[in-house]
C-alpha cells in the first residue's frame, strides 16, 4: 500500500514575519549607510578647507617673508611704500617667479591682504608704479573667516597696530609681521612672519 507524501512549506504568516524582519534590517544598513556617506562629505569638506588654509599661509609667508623697501606710486601718483593698518596690509616684496628671465617684467610685486565680507582678499597689480588705467587681479584665499588682525613688530621688540607708526613716522620696515585669522568654527590662528631683508630705519 502507498503511503501518500506530506509537502511542507512557508505558510503565510512566516512568509509575512520575513518580510517585516528583512524591512527592518534594510532601514537599518540605510541609515548606516547615510550616516557614513555623511561623516565622508564632512571630512572631505573638512580636508579640503585644511587644504585651502595651508596653501593660503604658505602664501602670506611667501610674501610678507621677502618684502624689500620699495616705495611705489599708486594710482594717483602718490608715493607709498609698506602701509600697514590693523586689518589691511600692502607692501612690496621679491619672488615673483620669472623662469630665465624670459619675461618682460620684475621679479618684484605689489600686494595687498585685506578681509571682504567673510573672505581673506589677496590683490596683485601686474606693475609697482601704477597708472589709473592699471588693474588689478582680486583673490580669495579663504572663505569664512570672521575676523582678520595685523600686529607689527618695531626695532623696539613693541608690536604696533599700524605702519608706519605714529611715533615712528620715518620707520620703514617692520622687523616682524604678527597675523591673526579667526575661522569659523576652527577658532583663531595666530603666525609671526619675520622679514628677511629688513633695512636699518635710519639712512646710511
């Protein structure tokens, strides 16, 4: 006599208990991944600010490092040399790279480092003595920055809040330059650039 075989399978309930079981852990490793992909853009974010601020330094050290006496004329005509006030600083300085001197033009530049609407400015011109016609090149070196302050050290070992300054008319060079970023959410840096070629202030 044959005995018939008994078929199992899922019944519905079980079909129906996998399915909210698999839902679950799907909206778990979804929002395991979300958060991941998040702490990745905010440390690529990060590191590319870090970046920015790095190469902005080097920049500023560049510059202000290698500033020379070299008064020019702006645009109307009058003769300035390093002008330094508590949040702006224009100067002089060598380094302008011209390869084999193939260029029509000095190895010498004009900057300019001020803070415009939450951005550190750096402004070149293309020529020290200037003319009204003569245009200037604008640009941004960092973004969110809230607050920027110039500190500049005399022959004395006293930092002054301008340059030349007032007890000091005929000063021409600082010995040192103190500058102070204060970056939102990173708080506030300080660096001290020493000026390599500083002049005595008195005329030989």
């Amino acid at each position: 006599m044959l005995q018939s075989k008994k078929t199992t399978g899922f019944t519905l309930l079980e079909i129906i208990v996998a399915l909210f079981v698999f839902s679950i852990v799907s909206l778990i490793m979804v929002s395991a991944l979300h958060n991941i992909l998040n702490i990745q853009s905010g440390i690529e974010k990060k590191a590319t600010r870090l970046a920015q601020l790095q190469i902005a330094l080097l920049l500023i050290s560049r510059d202000i490092e290698q500033t020379i006496n070299r008064p020019v004329a702006n645009a109307s005509n009058k003769i300035e040399g390093f002008i330094g006030t508590p949040n702006a600083i224009t100067f002089t300085h060598a380094g302008l790279t011209n390869p084999f001197g193939q260029l029509n033009r000095t190895t010498l530049q004009r900057t300019h480092y001020q803070l415009e609407e939450s951005n550190l400015i750096r402004v070149t011109w293309p020529v020290l003595d200037q003319t009204s016609e003569t245009t200037a090149d604008k640009r941004i070196l960092l973004n969110f920055v809230t607050g920027l302050q110039f500190d500049y050290l005399d022959n004395k070992g006293q930092f002054q809040k301008n340059w030349p300054p007032l007890n000091q008319p005929n000063a021409i060079l600082p010995r040192a330059v103190r500058i102070s970023l204060a970056l939102n959410n990173w708080g506030k840096i300080s660096q001290l650039y020493i000026i390599a070629g500083q002049p005595s202030d008195k005329p030989n």
